[in-house]
C-alpha cells in the first residue's frame, strides 16, 4: 500500500490544510500516518480524524531572549532521532509538510533516509521553519505568486488545500448555533487558534455599539471567553471551532480576521468580506502584513494596522467595511478558487 507521512503543527493553520487532504488520500487508498510535537494543538485535531498519530520531540525556533533557547538545539537533535526511527519504521512513499517547527526533524530525516518531501508555504515569504525544511524538499507549494521568487526552481503555484465541507455550512444553524432570532448582518470574529488578546479586548469594549446594528460572533481562543458577557443580547463566544465553523461561514455577512494565510484562503473562496488586522512587525516576522497588503491591493480585504487598533479605530473600520460590502463580495468573485487541494494532490500522487 502507497504511504504518506503528513506533518505540521504549532497553530491550526499548519494542520488544516493536512485535513483538508485526508478524505481524498484516503479514497485513494493511501496508508496515512501523522508526525507532530507531543502535545501541540495538531495532536487533538488529528486524533479527532482517527488517524495514527505520532508525537516527537521538538523545540521552538524562537526570534527573542529565552532560556529555553539553550534547551531546543537539544530537543531539535532528540525530534531528528525520533522522527528517523519513525520514518524507517514507516517506510512511507513521501512526506508532507505543512510547516511550523515541528517539521524541520521530520524533513531532515526524510532527506537523510532518501524519502521525498513535498513542502506547503502558505505565506508570501517563508517562515524559518520552512527556510530549514526546504533544503530537503523536492517540491515547495505555495500559496501566493509572489512567493516563486524565494523559493527558486523547486517552487510550484498550488493555493492551499481547504476543507469540502466549508463550503457545505447552513445560515440557519449558525443562527440557532448562537441564539439569533433577528436578521441584523453578522460579524464574525476569527482571531487564530491561540485567539488575540488585543482584538478579543477592543471587540469587547466596542460591543455595544456594534449589537445596536450587528449580531457579533467571537471566536476567542482557548480559555478567552468572558464569563461576565455570556447572554449578552447579539454576542456570542466560542472558545475553538471544530464542525461548528461552516455554519458560521454560511451565516457571516462579514469576518474580522488576522491575516493568517490559510484563513485568507478560506475567506477568498468563500467569498466573505472582511477586515483584516495583521500580527504586527513586533510580534512576528511580519509575514501577516504581507498577506493583508496582498488581500488589500487585490481588492478583497479592509485594513486596520494593529498598532491602529483602538475601539473608535475598529468600530469605524466595520461599519466602512459595511457601507461598501458588495465592493468586496464583487472582487473575490472575479477571484480565482484559492482551493489548492487537487493541485497539491497532482504533487502527491507523482510519487505514489
């Protein structure tokens, strides 16, 4: 039987593109097996797809002053060892990564066991991780045009693999989801996985204002709900959302997002207008601001700089958001479908 090896982790936009390819391996027919950290948010998703998981050790490539900077160098050695018994073990045709720290052992092993690797780059410049990973790769996918000129010969342009049934979501079930009984427009608010202190903050205090017109649905972040809002009239709070989140597509007139690149993939095939508030320079290496200015000369996303962000700055930048919805929901249907699932398949299947 043909084998892949699929690995990513750290935050859910290195995993849901993996899921996304899952129904069609399997239908198929390949034998998957998923390589990630021992306790990263990728081994809950994964295990909720009844798929063999394996935990590694890895360390953070962090860009600031930690001490457990001086541990990882050893916890990268460790996952390299791990993820080379694995690999030998498993002996699969060809390894998929989709990014995040976890993948650098896995890459290298594969590269020293001959295997081959098939890479997704999802931002327009690549993260470290991948920096790393990519000099064991055969193929790098990527999601962006602008991405080919870093990633050289190896490069191909494939969009990012999403999930069929995103597409298959109901308006009224999100509705019930969240007890709206009115049909005021719907914002919602999708900050990550980890969610985003600062907009789960300014959301928070421009509440009032914005049920007075809009029924606003927050996606937090784990352990971000505020108990003190719960009931609140218009507003409701999701931790994490799992077979909840196509419903909420089809229910939202308009998104708040960070501009993570596998979310902006989501938000363009969908179709859904949106305002983007990128990770700023400060806390990032500035791959969000990229994608946002991208969104935003293409003529798909309002942009509010995080450094901007203030209740008045947010409230404002809705409600124009709003006055010109159709402006947006006109420019992603001339898009082209950012769903890069068969074109990354094309990749996987050349070494089957």
């Amino acid at each position: 039987m043909k084998t892949i090896v699929l690995t990513g982790g750290g935050t859910a936009g290195h995993v849901t593109p993996n899921i996304a390819l899952i129904p069609i391996l399997q239908k198929e027919g390949w034998n998957i097996q998923y390589i990630g950290s021992k306790n990263g948010i990728e081994k809950e998703l994964i295990e909720k797809e009844n798929i063999p998981y394996y935990g590694i050790s890895s360390g953070k490539l962090r860009r600031y002053a930690s001490l457990e900077n001086l541990k990882d160098p050893f916890k990268v050695v460790k996952g390299l060892f791990d993820a080379y018994s694995l690999l030998k073990k498993i002996k699969p045709n060809v390894v998929f990564s989709k990014g995040g720290f976890v993948t650098v052992p896995v890459v290298l092993a594969a590269k020293l066991l001959g295997i081959p690797v098939i890479i997704h780059e999802s931002d327009i410049t690549p993260g470290l991780a991948n920096k790393i990973a990519s000099k064991g790769a055969k193929v790098i996918c990527v999601n962006f045009p602008e991405t080919l000129k870093y990633v050289g010969d190896k490069g191909v342009m494939t969009g990012t693999p999403i999930r069929e049934e995103l597409f298959k979501g109901s308006a009224e079930q999100g509705r019930k989801l969240c007890g709206f009984t009115d049909h005021k427009p719907v914002l919602l608010m999708m900050g990550g996985s980890l969610g985003s202190v600062k907009i789960n903050q300014c959301l928070r205090e421009a509440l009032s204002e914005l049920t007075n017109n809009f029924n606003v649905v927050h996606i937090c972040g784990k352990n971000n709900v505020d108990e003190d809002l719960k009931g609140t009239k218009g507003y409701y709070q999701f931790e994490y959302v799992s077979d909840e989140l196509p419903h909420l597509f089809a229910m939202a007139d308009m998104m708040l997002s960070r501009a993570g690149a596998n979310a902006l993939a989501e938000i363009v095939a969908l179709k859904i207008p949106n305002l983007l508030i990128p990770l700023s320079q400060n806390a990032s290496r500035g791959d969000q601001i990229l994608n946002a200015d991208s969104m935003k000369k293409q003529g798909y996303s309002l942009v509010l700089e995080e450094e901007a962000l203030t209740k008045d700055s947010l409230i404002n930048n809705i409600q124009e958001l709003y006055k010109n919805i159709n402006t947006y929901k006109d420019a992603m249907k001339k898009a082209m479908n950012m769903s890069g699932t068969e074109k990354v398949m094309t990749e996987i299947r050349k070494y089957k």
